[in-house]
C-alpha cells in the first residue's frame, strides 16, 4: 500500500473497531507520541493498549475531515466522536501527523485539546 491507502485504511478500521487490521498497519519499531498514553515504541505496547480502548469506549469514530500527503508523510485533521464505556459522549478535533515506510507506520503522533478526554481517561472500569 503507498502511504494515502495506508492513512485511509488506518481510518476504516478505526472506525469498524478493526483493532486486530488497524494494528497491522504498524511497523513492529513504531514510534508513537500519543497526547493521552505519551510515548510509545513498538506495537507490543501498541497492542497492550488496545484492550483499554475496547473497555473504555462505548464508541469510537476517527473521522478525517482533510487528509495531505507528501512522499511517505501524511497529515490528517480529524474529528472523534466517541463515548466512555457508560455512555457519556467525547467530542474533539484532531491533527494526527504519520510517517509511512515500506507500507508500514513508522511514526505517529497525535494533538488535540485533552480535556474533552476526561470522561475516558477518569472513569473507573471493573
């Protein structure tokens, strides 16, 4: 896949809650600078954290609203709608910034307000 195909799919399977496809489409050495979960390296850890978002959300739609490419960079501005595991609803834009090689993310960083997160991130989980 070149690097537009690999941004698009990375939306589509967000969105369908296609954990096990999305994390495919990571290099095993990712570099991730996530405004919630910080610094990540790898998808192992990539991989450990998608159980909290399958426990934490309810909901989770990533929609991009523009996407640009460059060679194997990538930039797309974004709006989650989503909602904690009780329902309450999290609304947020969002910038997401990739690197791709070999049809594969390299790196990914994300940036958006945090505070629209709060439902998520405070809430307690059995």
């Amino acid at each position: 896949m070149n690097t537009r195909e690999v941004i698009e799919k990375y939306y589509e399977t967000v969105n369908a809650g296609d954990w096990e496809t999305w994390l495919t489409l990571f290099d095993d050495n990712l570099v991730m600078d996530e405004q919630l979960a910080g610094h990540i390296e790898g998808t192992q850890t990539l991989r450990d954290g998608v159980d909290g978002l399958i426990k934490g959300y309810s909901k989770f739609q990533n929609l991009p609203k523009h996407i640009v490419v460059s060679g194997n960079e990538a930039c797309a501005v974004s709006r989650i709608e989503a909602a904690n595991a009780s329902g309450v609803k999290i609304e947020a834009n969002v910038a997401n910034y990739f690197v791709v090689e070999n049809g594969k993310i390299t790196y990914l960083a994300n940036f958006h307000d945090t505070r629209p997160f709060d439902p998520f991130v405070n809430q307690k989980l059995d």
